[in-house]
C-alpha cells in the first residue's frame, strides 16, 4: 500500500510528478511536486525554486537537481509558515507588492547580486541553508 503523497519519501515524489516518464520534471510537474513538498510557496517562489533546482539550464529539473534542492525548499516553506503564523493579516511573500527576479532593472538586478554574494561565504555560488538562513535573518531585521 502506498504512502499518502505528503509522506512519501521525496524520490517517490519525483517519480509521482513525472507525467510524462521522461525523467525531468517540466514547470508544471515541477509545481505539483511542489505542493507537496512546499506547499507555503507562491508562484514567485515556485518560479525561483524552479530555476534555481535547473542548475544545467535545461529548461527541465532532472532527479538530481531535484534531490539536491529539496529538503531546503521544505525547510523555506516551513520558515514561511512560521513566520506567517503570528503576522496576522500579512501578504504571502509572492503577492503582487513582490518583484519577480526576472522583473528586476539592472540596478536592482545589480543590488542582489552583491547582497547574494555578501551572504555566499564559502563563494561556492550558491546559498547553503546557514547562508541563505543569516540574509533571511538580516532582511527581516
């Protein structure tokens, strides 16, 4: 007998939102998978999850780069429900007051990219979970 989807194991999850059988989930098979494994994830956030997950660009989020990623989007989407829980009337961090990355003007995109690399320590180009955990700490300061 199989496990209920939000229990199952997140290869399980993978295999169950790969539609098409072609090992590499789409936006959409992406974003099903999503709303089990981050349900606190609005489409700004699916959206950079999904480009942040395709990190050889291919358009798709192979296994690989799902299983990487996976337990960090969990634990955001946990991070957001918790600091929704006493915001009461609060937006989602994905409301319209929000900028999608790619809605960004070179300065703004300039901006982040220092701030990213101010918190990328090991300047490893990417945000490990303490990283990206001390900006999210500092921007709510």
């Amino acid at each position: 007998m199989a496990l209920p989807a939000q229990r199952r194991p997140p290869d399980a999850q993978f295999a169950d939102n790969d539609e098409d059988g072609d090992s590499c989930l789409n936006f959409e098979e992406f974003k099903q998978a999503m709303e089990i494994v981050a349900p606190n994830f609005g489409v700004a956030e699916l959206k950079g999850a999904f480009h942040a997950s395709d990190t050889d660009g291919s358009g798709g989020v192979d296994k690989d780069e799902f299983m990487k990623r996976v337990s960090m989007f969990q634990q955001m989407s946990e991070d957001m429900d918790n600091a929704g829980a006493g915001a009461g009337t609060a937006a989602p961090p994905s409301a319209a007051s929000e900028k999608n990355l790619m809605q960004l003007t070179a300065e703004e995109r300039k901006e982040a990219e220092m701030l990213f690399q101010k918190y990328d320590k090991d300047k490893s180009g990417e945000l490990d979970f303490a990283e990206f955990r001390k900006a999210r700490r500092a921007r709510s300061l």
